[in-house]
C-alpha cells in the first residue's frame, strides 16, 4: 500500500482544486469496506485515548498536559496518510478521453 502525505499526492485527485479534491475523497470514505473503516477507527481511538488519559493525571502532573498535547498533534500525521492511503483506491482514475 502507498501512503500518501497528502491529497495532492493522489494520482486521481492531482491537478483538482482543494474543495473538489475533498469532495471527492470524502465520497471514497463513503465507499471503504467494513473491516477498512475498522481499522481506520480503531487506529483513531489508539491516538486520542492517550490524549484523555494525559489530561486526566493534569491534576498530579501538569507536565502530562504538554504531552497530551504533543500526542493530539500526532493525529493528522498518522491517520490522514492511512486515511488516503485506504480511499486512494475508491477514487475513480480520469478516463483518457478527458484527458485528450
């Protein structure tokens, strides 16, 4: 599976403006299967969990809100790859005669 870093990167998204780009990926993630949008939850789940359990030791720690912090900014760089990694292939290729 090739990651993509962003939507740009996507073979049938390049050139498309940003709204059309984000229309498009987000009909894809309409159309993953069951066990894709599992993972894709779970995987979610398993970064913003450690999130809460850092904001609640605030009260012994408060060191422990900067590294939930740190944890939260971790979220767009490990799901949205796996995200448009997984829809990249429910995104309709252009055909060839709109391309000529």
């Amino acid at each position: 599976m090739t990651f993509y870093f962003s939507t740009r990167n996507i073979p049938a998204l390049q050139g498309l403006p940003l709204a059309e780009r984000a229309r498009l990926l987000d009909q894809a993630s309409k159309r993953l299967s069951v066990p894709e949008k599992t993972l894709l939850n779970v995987l979610k789940l398993l970064v913003i969990v450690p999130v809460f359990a850092f904001i609640l030791q605030t009260a012994t720690n408060w060191t422990s809100l900067l590294w939930a912090f740190v944890v939260f900014l971790l979220y767009p760089l490990v799901i949205k790859p796996i995200q448009y990694s997984l829809c990249a292939k429910y995104i309709a290729q252009p055909s060839s005669k709109e391309n000529e």
